[in-house]
C-alpha cells in the first residue's frame, strides 16, 4: 500500500502525473507551499498540516460516518445559532477560501480571520484571500477587537461584531487553549480536526474529525439541505450528541484499521 | 492528555517555559525553521516532519522496546559492513548533525549528502553544516556522481565512492522509490522513519521506528559497546531478524494505545 511518507519527495519539477495515487495530498501541499510564499501560511502552519495529513492517512483519507454525523450536527448548531462565526487560520484560507464564502453566506454567518502568528502582513493577506474568493465582510483585521479573558496569546484578541459577541464558532486547526477559552465563554464550538487526540478536539462541543478540504464542502452541502428544516427538527437532531462519545468512535475506528494493515505484515517477509 | 495540537501554536515570541509539557517537541520545530532559514530543508521537509510528529505521538515519544531491538540489529548490520554509508537528507542534517557525524567516525562509515529537492545551494549548506559539526569528508555534492538504475528522480544521483558502491546504507525520511531500488542492487537498507507504513520502512532491511534525534544517538552508544564483539556474535544478533514481522509490532504497538485512549473517553462527558 501507499503511505503519506512515500509522497513526501515528488521532485521540485511542480508536475504531479494525472494518475499519481495520492495526487490530491500532493496537490494539497502545493497549495500550502504557496501560501507560505504569499504569506498566509506559517511555517508552523506546515508542520501543522503534515501532523494532519498523517491522521487523515490512519482514517483512510474519506469523510467517515461518524465525521458525516458531526457535520450534520454542526451544520443544525449553524442554523439555529443567532450569531454564528467562522473563524478563518492560516490552513483554511489556503486551502477552501471559495467554499468558506460560500458557506458563511448560506448560513449566513461572519467571517473572522484570527491568527496565533499574528501580524499585520498576514491578517491583510488573508482578508484579500477571502475577499478575491467573494467575501465582503471579513473581521478580525481593521475593526474593533476586544481580548478573551485568561488567554494569553495572541489569540485572545477576536472582533467585538464578531467572536466576542457569538454564540457558534466554526473554527480548525486550533490551539486547545483558544478552544477552552470560548467554551467557558458559553459559546458553541464546531471543530474540524484530524487529531482526535488534540485538546481542540476534547474541548469542543461538536469535533468533525475530517480534512477541512472535505468537510467545508459536505457542511456547505448540509446547510442547504437542513435550512428548509424547521427549529424542532434542528434542536432534536443534536439533543443526544456526545462529543467525547463521538472522540471515542474516531479512537476505535482509527485503532481498528491500524490492526488489519498490521494482520496484513504478520508472518510476511524473510530473515536478514 | 496533551496532543501534537495543542503545541502548534507556541506564538512567535521565540521563548519556551522550561516547564512546556511538549517542550522538547516545540525545540526541535524551531530547529526545523531555522533550518528553513538557512536554505538546508525545504517546505516539503516540514510537512514530513509534521506528519512524523503525529506517528511519534501515537508510539508515546519514546523508543520502543522494538525500536530499541532494530537499532540493536542495526548496530551489528553496520559494524558487519564493508563499506557503509550514511546517507543525509535536510532533516537529519538540521536535527542530529553533531551525532551523524560521531557515528560514522565510531563505524566507521561515509557520510554522504542525497536529496530529493536537490539543488547546489542545499547541497553546500548541508556540507557545511556537517563540517561545522565536525565532518572531515562528505560525499555527494562535489565528488564524481552516477546514477541509480530505475530511478528517476533527482535522488538517482549518488556518489560513486559512497551509496553507488556501498553494502549498507543508513538514511532517514526517504522516498520509498529509492529505498526500493538501493534493495534491487543488493544492499541492506537501514531506515529510520516514524511511519511503519511508509515504502521505505516496508522496503527496507531493517527499520527502526523511531525519532531520529532519539534512535541515532541511541545507535551511536550500540555502536560504541559491540564494537568490541566478534563477527560470530553480530552475525547471531541479526540472523532471526524479520522486517515484516518487525513493522506488524510496531503497527500493533500503536492500534493498542489507541484503543486504551479511546477507552478513556467512553461514557465521559455529556450531550449537547
């Protein structure tokens, strides 16, 4: 079988074959190499991203049912949240711009760019992302910003109009303290995160444990379908959701496909 | 518990607490975009490190006992060959310079530069960097080079004195193609890669599932005490060895942590 480790080194000439078998991942990092060099990226956002791609690899790179289940979770706290927020990294605006736009118009909801490597050279970068993909409102650069109590980094800093005064945050590839923080604030958290593991993803109301390539489209795709629903329906579809339950079923599903590829090892190969 | 998340984003003010729970982790990142800096890694050599950092958190960032026997196989594949060699790449060079250098004198073993994003400027740095750690030779950036058969990336270019002629080879973060095709000409591969899964750790001799800056030290004091050993004990040592059943351990190894983390979080918490 293929490995994320084997498409590490695809060679610098910037051709990816047509029937290369993980073209997709490899398309994907070409994307981030670029952000990096326009400046919307991190380098830390990079490591980042490989971390993820490794989880994404164990979960077998498809949107699970338990992930399809987040999503439609999520996509119901969309609707019925009165002021809902898509907090936008680094990741996300390199990598699904169009489909954020998309997806905060459907709902509606406001865009937030929020940055742990936060500088004013990144935050306009990103603003433009957003804006060349169709955005006419993005917070988080020029507008008031008010701090998150007991953070100390420099995420704390969010838009009065926009996450300080929210009730649903859509956010990924978060830090657990950010994460921790909006919760005590009383507010709904969505995450999208490979790492089932990650304190993000234990602290969150809802974790979408799924590559946000795939799910801000599927979640797109939801909130259309679920906006003719009326407010019952939405409210009952998310009442017996457990979060650590849903962290639990990722946990085993990723432990049992790393036991039938090692059941597929055993008694193979030769001696030295 | 903590994850490889939550240490994403330490902030860009450059200090770690001596008391960060991912402390060491967060040291060898930034050691990693320095080396960005310096024109020694690429981009790309982020990704793969990140993707190493979530393999190593699912084996608890410590050398397993099945590590810990590979790199003792290791030890006695390299004290046995005639002509080994160490093959570098831009993470190895950046992370353990200082020990690469310790274990091919303590072999004794060539060094040699080989990479995938190759260019004469990376090729430069990385010699240097390997001199300043002590290095009196390193091969493959100005000696005569010919070309791996069936190999067609950049990596096809090795030294005629060194990984062309060589009956060992240890190396690092490979592309599974050129682990394959070293094995085709009849040499024993010796590859550290997190990534059980990967090519290079199913194609090669010997893997050792490990974090380079923990198993190359971790060799070099093997090294160090079976040097005294006859021929017939090192020959003994790695007779049994069997690579497949060596990876189908280390896959186990994993799946069992999982499913004991994954148990910690049934029955907890609550519904929405």
């Amino acid at each position: 079988m293929d490995s994320p480790q084997s498409s590490e080194n695809w060679g610098s000439s910037g051709i990816i074959p047509a029937n290369h078998p993980r073209r997709e991942s490899l398309l994907i990092r070409e994307k981030l190499v670029e952000a990096l060099r326009e400046n919307i990226l991190t380098e830390h956002g990079l490591i980042a991203h490989g971390r993820g791609e490794c989880f994404d690899y164990l979960i077998g790179e498809t949107t699970t049912p338990f992930a399809k289940r987040s999503i439609e979770i999520s996509a119901s706290l969309l609707l019925l949240a009165k002021r809902p927020v898509i907090s936008v990294n680094g990741n996300m605006a390199a990598l699904v711009p169009e489909e954020l736009v998309k997806l905060a118009n459907e709902i509606p909801a406001k865009l937030e760019v929020n940055l742990f490597y936060r500088n004013e050279k990144r935050l306009k970068s990103i603003k433009e992302k957003l804006q060349r993909a169709g955005a006419t409102e993005v917070l988080g650069v020029e507008d008031e910003q008010v701090t998150i109590p007991e953070l100390f980094s420099e995420r704390r800093r969010v838009s009065k109009e926009g996450i300080f005064s929210s009730d649903v945050v859509l956010l990924a590839l978060e830090d657990g303290d950010r994460t921790e923080a909006l919760v005590k604030m009383g507010k709904k958290v969505i995450s999208i995160d490979l790492n089932p593991l990650s304190r993000t993803s234990i602290f969150s109301t809802v974790t979408i444990v799924d590559n946000v390539t795939r799910a801000i489209p599927l979640l797109l795709s939801k909130v259309k379908e679920m906006k003719t629903w009326d407010r019952e329906s939405l409210v009952n579809l998310s009442k017996n959701f457990n979060n650590r339950e849903n962290i639990a079923i990722a946990l085993s599903y990723i432990s049992e496909r790393i036991t039938a590829l090692s059941a597929d090892f055993k008694g193979k190969g030769k001696s030295i």
